[in-house]
C-alpha cells in the first residue's frame, strides 16, 4: 500500500519509535495524527530497524 507521505516524514516517525523510551501510546498518536495505520507505522519500523542492522560494521 502507498502512503503519500514523503521519505522525511516517514524517517521522523519511524526515529521516535525506534528510541528505547519512546512515551506510551506514541503509536496510536502518531496513527492518529498522521493517518497512517498503525500497522504501516510497525511495518515501516522493521524494515529500518532490519536495514539498520545490514548497515553495522562485523
């Protein structure tokens, strides 16, 4: 499914989520606020945290 957001937005919202004491509910907020499901948001959140760990020197 395409989302018209632009890549910033996503690496905004995905960035809040991957902080380790990110506030409870901050996922519906963020569904809510910028009508993506939260679903896409947990979607978006693996796929960067699975690039992220491809990027990490061995």
């Amino acid at each position: 499914m395409f989302h018209s957001s632009t890549v910033e937005q996503r690496v905004q919202w995905v960035s809040q989520l991957l902080v380790n004491t990110r506030p409870h509910g901050l996922v519906s907020k963020l569904s809510h606020t910028n009508q993506v499901s939260r679903q896409t948001l947990y979607r978006w959140k693996e796929k960067d945290s699975l690039c992220q760990a491809l990027l990490r020197p061995i």
